[in-house]
C-alpha cells in the first residue's frame, strides 16, 4: 500500500496582511521554538488585526504557547510594536 503526496497548499501573497502577521511571529522564533506555537499566535494575532481577537498581552496568555528567554509580557510588548507598526 502507498500513500499519497501531500495536497499542494497555496501561499499567501506577500503584500497580504496574513502573510504580514505570520512573518512577524516567525521573527521571533528565537523565543517561540515550536512551529505549532508560531500558527496558533500568528492566528489570533491576524483575527486581532481584522478586530475580532483580543489584545496580544490577552493572546500570549492565552494561547499556551511554550516561550523560551522572555517572559510573556515582553512577548506581548514585543509583537504588540511589531504590529503597530503594520497599520
């Protein structure tokens, strides 16, 4: 028995605001060691960016995500700027 490939997966253009949000978790990934953790924040930063999601302080604490050398406010404070600086 052998198993098919994978599906293709469509990416984001790089002027959307996803492909924005997602780029700006991954640069701190130094901090954020498991790619997992990167989707959930990256999602509920773009669904903070549309209006619909909470704070990013709310959202670090939230998400459960594993962090390594930083604490969670300084987290938060961190991509907090990164996205002030998107709009």
């Amino acid at each position: 028995m052998s198993t098919l490939p994978p599906p293709d997966v469509q990416k984001f253009p790089e002027s959307s605001l996803e492909k924005k949000v997602y780029n700006i978790v991954e640069s701190f990934k130094e901090y954020l060691p498991i790619a997992n953790d990167r989707n959930r924040l990256g999602f509920n930063l773009y669904k903070y960016m549309k209006g619909e999601g909470d704070d990013p302080s709310i959202i670090v604490k939230n998400a459960k995500v594993q962090i390594n050398r930083i604490t969670e406010k300084e987290l938060a404070e961190k991509l907090k700027i990164a996205i002030e600086k998107l709009s």
